[in-house]
C-alpha cells in the first residue's frame, strides 16, 4: 500500500508518458497540416476562356458560343452544337454575371432559336438569358465537364 499523501511512481510515469505522446502527436499533425497548406497554396490553377465562335468537345457533345446580344429585356446567346441525337439543346448552359449564376429562359421564338434537341449534323441555337449589363461568362457543363467563353454582353 502507498501513503495517500505520496502519489505511486508508475502512476506519474503513465501520466507523464501520455502528456508526451500528446504533444509529439500535436507536432506531427501541425506538421502534416504545414505541408498541405504550403501545397495547396502554390498549386497554380488556370482557367481556360474560349474565344467567340471557338468549339471544343463537351463530354459527348462539340459546343462553340458564336455570339451573345443583349437587348433591354433579354441576353440572346448564339450557340452552335451537334452530338447524340435527342439531347435537350438548352440544357447544361449557365452565364455567369458577377456573382450570380443564370439558368435558361425562354427565348423570343424565331427560326434559329426553334431547334430544341441536337442531332448528330450541327444546330445553331439562341439560348436566352436574364438581361445583364455586366461582363459575363457563358459556361457549358456537361458530363461532370465544364467549359466557358469569355464575353461582354
């Protein structure tokens, strides 16, 4: 038996041991969180705007913006685009103005703006937008894969 004044050694010891372990463990951790902060921080990402009437491939769909006219009730974007046949044409577009991101409206009716499903030979679409003064990006996604073109409206 022990004197209930005098703590046990092999107590303190433990209790020393796991303090220790403690703080090695707190080192090792601010030191893995060090290295992925200074990764993250330097890793240099990029952003790829298309020009006007460029097309590149989308998942399974090739999409180009040929042009975006904004007029005071609505911003008009012309849009070329050909893959499976069937695919809704408006789906997968956003313009992104500021800090909002726009879905689709209905667009005016007119003969280019008719075409609501692809097919395999080239449509050409107007997929309309809220109207927007501002710079914009008109961005495509599809498939989990996004791209955009850089444009004033």
């Amino acid at each position: 038996m022990w004197s209930s004044g005098a703590p046990r050694l092999d107590l303190v010891m433990k209790t020393r041991t796991l303090i220790l372990w403690s703080l090695v463990c707190g080192v090792i951790i601010l030191v893995a969180g060090s290295i992925k902060l200074f990764q993250v921080s330097s890793d240099d990402a990029t952003v790829e705007f298309l020009a006007l009437g460029e097309s590149t491939t989308v998942a399974d769909m090739v999409v180009a913006v040929e042009s975006v006219e904004s007029t005071g009730e609505v911003t008009l974007v012309t849009v070329t685009m050909n893959g499976p046949d069937g695919a809704d044409a408006r789906e997968g577009w956003r313009v992104v103005a500021g800090d909002r991101v726009l879905a689709p409206v209905e667009a005016p009716i007119t003969e280019e703006s008719e075409c609501a499903t692809v097919s395999a030979t080239p449509v050409t679409c107007v997929v309309a937008f809220v109207a927007v003064d501002e710079s914009i990006v008109i961005a495509y996604l599809r498939a989990g894969e996004q791209r955009q073109w850089a444009a004033q409206s």
